[in-house]
C-alpha cells in the first residue's frame, strides 16, 4: 500500500470508522476507478468506430 492509502486509512480510522467500514470504501473506490476506465475504454473505442 502507498502512503496515500495509509494517510487516507489511518484518517478514517481516527474518524471512527471500524476496519470493515474501511474496508467497503476502499473496495467501492477500487470498483469505481475500474468501472470509469472501462467507461473510457467503450467510449473511445466506440469513437474510433465512427471514424473509421
């Protein structure tokens, strides 16, 4: 884990959040930047579709 993750982890830790709390944000998070890049990955792709 980077220190950004260890920051962001230890702040949400010291704002009450239990473990499995942390837990759910990271994963949400991690699904989102995924889903996002996928999101980018169709659109070009469909850009390019349209060009050729």
């Amino acid at each position: 884990m980077n220190e950004k993750w260890i920051k962001l982890i230890k702040q949400f830790e010291g704002e009450g959040y239990t473990p499995g709390e942390i837990q759910r944000i990271v994963w949400l998070y991690k699904m989102m930047k995924y889903q996002d890049e996928k999101s980018k990955d169709l659109f070009e792709n469909n850009e390019n579709e349209h060009n050729d």
